[in-house]
C-alpha cells in the first residue's frame, strides 16, 4: 500500500507542476485577478482550498515538531497548494521504516 501511495503522490506532485508551468505561461494570473476575483465559484474555490491547507496543516503540526518547519510548511501550503501538499506526504512515505503503514503515516510524529 505505502509503495502505491508513493507512486500516486508522486504522479499527483509532477502533474500538478506541469499544470501550474503550463498554466503559468499561457496566462498570468495577477493581471486577471480583477475578473477571476468577480467571479462566484472562483471565490468559492478560494475558500475551498484554503479549508483544505487548514486541515493539512492541523495535521501537519500534529507531526511537526519544530516551529520553523510549521511556519514553512503554511507558507508552502499557501502559495503551492497541492504541490506543497503533495511533497509534504511523499516526505512522510519515505520516512516511513520498512513495516510501517498508514497508521504511522498519519500518527507517527516525526523528532
């Protein structure tokens, strides 16, 4: 299961980067913001996703110990999204030790 997590995370990570590059060059999103701001769903969406960086990030500090790395991850969180996201979880599968599983995945603290 770890393994396939693995590969699903990192499939995720590399498609959500080539999303953003491509996206990135054929449309700048500061110089639409005005329009996109107007726009119902997109403000909806908004919302959506910074819920869904206050859940991983709730979780995340649960695993976190050090300060610093918190505030860098909320950082990353913000302004990555599901990049951020997903190198956060591909982080934690491969710390996982032979025989670890799921339920370490999401308790395990890291020190």
């Amino acid at each position: 299961m770890i393994t396939l997590l693995k590969i699903l995370f990192s499939l995720l990570f590399a498609w959500m980067c080539y999303v953003v590059i491509i996206t990135s060059m054929a449309s700048n999103l500061f110089s639409q913001w005005d329009f996109l701001g107007g726009i119902p769903w997109m403000r909806a969406t908004l919302w959506d996703f910074y819920a869904n960086v206050l859940v991983i990030f709730v979780w995340l500090c649960y695993k976190e110990n050090k300060l610093m790395l918190k505030i860098i991850w909320l950082i990353l969180l913000v302004t990555l999204g599901s990049i951020a996201s997903c190198a956060y979880v591909l982080i934690q599968l491969f710390k996982l030790k032979p025989g670890e599983g799921i339920k370490e995945l999401f308790s395990k603290q890291n020190g």
